[in-house]
C-alpha cells in the first residue's frame, strides 16, 4: 500500500482539492466487505499510475463529513477528482479496466 495515501478530514482539502495531480479517492470502512474486495484494485492502480495519479483512502468511519460533503450513501464509493472538482463517481466493486479507463480519460 505504499502509493495509496490514508486521508482525514485534515488533510483531505491540500491533498485532494489542491493536488496538480488527479486524485482517485476510495470511500471505505473496515467493516465492508466489498471494500475489501476492492481495495486489492486501488492498489493495483496506485502502483500502476504512480507519478500521474494521486490514489487515496478515506475512512468513512473515521471521516463522516467528508463522507456526508460527497454525499457517499453506499460504500464503496470511488472518486475521481481534477482540479478539486469530482469528475467521475463509482458506486460499488468495480472492475479494475473500468476503474482505469476514467484514469485514461482524466489524463489524455
């Protein structure tokens, strides 16, 4: 997991809202077991587009305002965001080439 970032509320606005970088940001709580299905893919993807995308978690537990700001009703929820702007918005496991595809098109 070494290119997959923990985020808080603290650090969410400096290391999203501001990054150069496109972040994918993965909604997730210890206790779901389809983000454990996923989390194996974030990682993937974080090792994979290291250099171009920014890949992060957020503990919904943990964090419940970002949660509630991104409207996350079910987890898990990935994000994808540019410019601090949401740019696409992922519900449920995904499939890996889905997941990679939106990154292709945040970055061409």
């Amino acid at each position: 997991m070494a290119n997959v970032k923990e985020l808080s509320e603290s650090d969410f606005e400096a290391e999203v809202l501001q990054s150069d970088q496109p972040v994918l940001i993965d909604f997730w709580a210890p206790w779901c077991g389809p983000c454990r299905m996923v989390g194996p893919i974030v990682e993937e993807l974080a090792d994979e587009n290291a250099g171009s995308v920014r890949v992060a978690k957020v503990n919904i537990d943990d964090n419940q305002s970002l949660a509630a700001n991104y409207q996350v009703s079910s987890i898990p929820t990935i994000m994808l965001f540019k410019g601090g702007d949401v740019v696409n918005r992922f519900v449920g496991v995904q499939p890996k080439n889905r997941l990679q595809e939106a990154l292709d098109e945040v970055l061409s």
